[in-house]
C-alpha cells in the first residue's frame, strides 16, 4: 500500500467542501497546489475520506474485538481519537480479552436467557415517532452529474430544475418529462485561443423572475447568464477568484455576486458588463442579498455586514457585532429587517433605523450555517400566517424564531449531521432542511406552531 501527500491533500480538500468550509478549501486548495495534482475530482465519490477514515476505524475496532483463538468479543464503539491513541488501544485489547475470558466461564442465566446469548443478541425497540418515508417509486433520481451537486433552483414559472456541481457543469432538468430531459451547461475558459472546461466547481446559481435567464457563479470567477435552452447569453468577468454568492435582483435587470477578492459586483444583465465594483470588505465576501432593486446587504469572513446603494461610493450602513465570519445574510419580505448568521454560533436582527442589533438570538451550539425568512406576514401573499426565522446549524438542529418576539418557539432534531440547507413552500405551510446526513425532512410548520 502507498499514497502520496497530493492524494492526502486532494481528499482533505474534497472533505472541507462538503463540509461547507469553502473559503477554508479555497485557501487550502492553494497552498497544496491542488489545481497542479493529476488527480481526476469526477472520479473521486463524495464523503471519500470519511469513507476511508471509517474503514481504519473499523480495522482497529476489528484488531480488538477477534482473540487470537479468531474468536469475536463485543467491544464498545471505539472514538476516531481513542483509536489513533496506541495506548488506549492496547488496554483497550487487554479488557476484551479478559472480558472474553469472564463470559466463557460457566454462568447462571440471565432473566431466562444464558448469559452470553442475553449480551449478544439484545437489541433496543426501534423508535417509532410517526414519520412518513417516501417510497422509491415517488421519487425521481435525476442522474448525470459527475461530482458532488452543491446547489438546486426550481425556476418560478416552469417545470424546470437547475443544479450546480463540483464537475465543473450546471445542468437544467425539464421536469415535465417523464425521462428528465438534461441540458449541460458546460464551464469553459478560454486557454492557448480555444474553450476547455474550466474544472472548477459551479457553486451558486438564481433563475430571474420570470424564469427566462439563469445566473450561475463559479470557482473559475466567472458568472454567467444561460438561456432555459442552455444557450450561453453573456460571461461576466471581472472577479479576480471564486464567486460564493450570486442573486438577481426583483426587476431582473441586475445581477449581484460576492467573491473571494473581497469585493462584490452589481452587473448589467442585458449587457453583462460591471455597473459598480464594491470593495468595502476586508476579507472575502461570502454571501449578498437584495433589499430592492438597487440596494443590497453584504457580509464576509471580516466579521462585517455593510449596506450598500447602486451609484454611492460609500456603505448606506455598517453593522458590526459578530464575533467570527458571517455565514449568511437575508432581508425579510418586507426589507425592513437583516437577518445574519456566523461562525460565532449566533443569528442577528439587524434594522437600518439603529446602529446596534434589534435581536441577539443564541441558542444554537454550534456554527449556523444558513437561514431563511418564511414567505408569510404582511407584504406576502400568506398575509395571515406569521413571519418565521429559521436557522441550520452544524449542531445538526433547525431552528424556528418568532423574531418579533425574539425567541426560539421550536428546535427540529431529526437530523444526525449538520444541516446545510432549509427552505420554506411558497405558502410556508411546511419546511425542507437538508444534512450531510444523506436525508432531507420535511416539516410542517402548522403543526409546529
């Protein structure tokens, strides 16, 4: 057996991505000259060092539990870190095996059972909690990506699905067909006067408002505008790096994207060039969202959260009060109030009429990865139902926040690993949120509230 630093590197690489660490892997990615190693990413299956982390764990769990004699002893579940400790192994084999000489002894029953049956074959109910699993033959698996997919958009008016991915592709996905139909949506960059494919990872993409015009936002730092027919219609460039973020405004006639050279950019969507360049970050730029047509949030790694109008050459506002980078931003329906996220594991109200936050919400335990506004309260169209906050963490819970109130009203806690995505239906009756626990669970925020 053999492997080589660039293999280590390219699967530590691979893991920060799919952990949601994407500035971490864009550094890292860098400084191990990832982008010089032949390795094939479209080859390399998600999870893979995980998967191979849990492999060693396994060996050494085994390397304890199987006697000399090849006979099997039940262990406990050995930690990642127990097992990297030789010391803790070694005792570890020491109590097995005089565990293992205990048992085999001759012994009484146990309630009825003899002893070594009642140990083994024991097994806890299954909790039952009412959850409906969807059957395979509801779903529909849409197959072509070559890598990890990191995104989805459902475009507003059509059957139509756009998915990004880390094989340097988007793909739109005619729902309306029972075969699901693909159009690949091929990232290229110009090399020695000819296209090749960029092989960077296509991370953000946004359907305009009426569903005619996809943007899309990739580590090649290059956006682009495509057609539903998968036509490309423009190619912005004018980042010097990644882009993490993209969004059209409500009008469709600009386009806004943050990047990793600190900067964020409000393009022309008709003629794809620059209208203004905002270089008011200290760090790299990590999300941006419309408040209107021409007025926007920022935030990034620099802690900061600015405010900022097309056509001046200063933030409208600053907020400053999280303790480490910030995640995400969202403007509520009505762009009064800026909600925020960090690393710093809280979520703050922000509002432009004061300088300090409206509402410090901390109770998740861990980084708050995204939030999401329902689509509820006044100036909605489910005037009625009230305004709900919610947070995914990588404390692997979901959180509802009565954000009038200020407080939590519900935690989530289906999940076994961090939650990545959320989002509400259009009549914010119920709630999807996604995890690296390979499930997506849908919620129903009637019953919730």
């Amino acid at each position: 057996m053999s492997f080589g630093s660039d293999e280590v590197n390219f699967l530590v690489y691979r893991y920060l991505q799919e952990s949601g660490f994407v500035h971490s892997a864009y550094t890292f990615g860098i400084e191990s000259h990832i982008s010089q190693s032949n390795i094939n990413g479209a080859l390399v299956p998600p999870a893979a060092l995980l998967s191979i982390v849990q492999k060693g764990l396994q060996y050494t769990e085994a390397e304890i539990s199987i006697g000399e004699d090849g006979s099997e002893r039940v262990i406990e579940s050995l930690s990642l870190i127990d097992a990297v400790m030789p010391d803790v192994v070694e005792s570890r084999k020491q109590a097995a095996a005089k565990s293992h000489q205990i048992k085999n002894e001759p012994s009484n029953t146990v309630n009825g059972e003899e002893g070594p049956n009642a140990l083994t074959n024991h097994t806890e109910p299954m909790e039952i909690d009412g959850s409906l699993e969807i059957a395979s033959s509801k779903a529909t698996v849409l197959r072509g990506h070559e890598s990890e997919v990191f995104i989805c958009a459902w475009n507003p008016t059509n059957d139509l699905l756009a998915s990004g991915s880390g094989d340097s592709t988007a793909r739109i996905w005619n729902m309306n067909d029972n075969s699901a139909n693909q159009l690949v949506l091929r990232h290229c960059i110009q090399k020695g006067g000819t296209e090749v494919p960029s092989n960077k990872d296509v991370t953000s993409l946004d359907w305009n408002c009426d569903g005619s015009r996809l943007a899309t936002g990739s580590y090649d730092g290059f956006a682009r505008i495509w057609g539903t027919d998968g036509r490309l219609v423009s190619t912005l460039g004018q980042h010097k790096g990644p882009i993490f973020a993209l969004k059209w405004n409500k009008k469709g006639n600009y386009i806004l994207s943050a990047g990793v050279d600190k900067t964020t950019i409000i393009w022309d969507a008709s003629s794809g060039h620059c209208t203004q360049q905002f270089g008011f970050h200290s760090a790299p730029a990590l999300d941006v969202d419309w408040q209107s047509n021409t007025s926007f949030a920022s935030c990034s790694t620099d802690m900061c959260i600015h405010v900022c109008k097309l056509g001046l050459d200063k933030p409208i506002k600053t907020f400053q009060g999280h303790t480490n980078e910030v995640n995400a931003i969202k403007w509520d329906p009505q762009g009064n109030l800026l909600a925020s996220c960090s690393d710093d594991m809280s979520l703050k109200i922000w509002s432009l009429k004061q300088e300090n936050c409206v509402h410090d919400l901390q109770a998740h335990n861990k980084e708050i990865y995204t939030i999401k506004w329902s689509p509820t309260g006044p100036g909605t169209n489910n005037p009625n139902a009230p305004l709900i906050l919610a947070s995914a963490s990588f404390d692997s819970t979901v959180r509802l926040w009565d954000v009038e109130r200020g407080v939590c009203i519900h935690t989530l806690t289906k999940h076994q690993e961090p939650v990545y995505s959320v989002a509400f239906s259009p009549d914010g009756k119920y709630l999807a949120s996604g995890s690296f626990d390979k499930c997506v669970h849908i919620w129903s925020i009637q019953v919730q509230l």
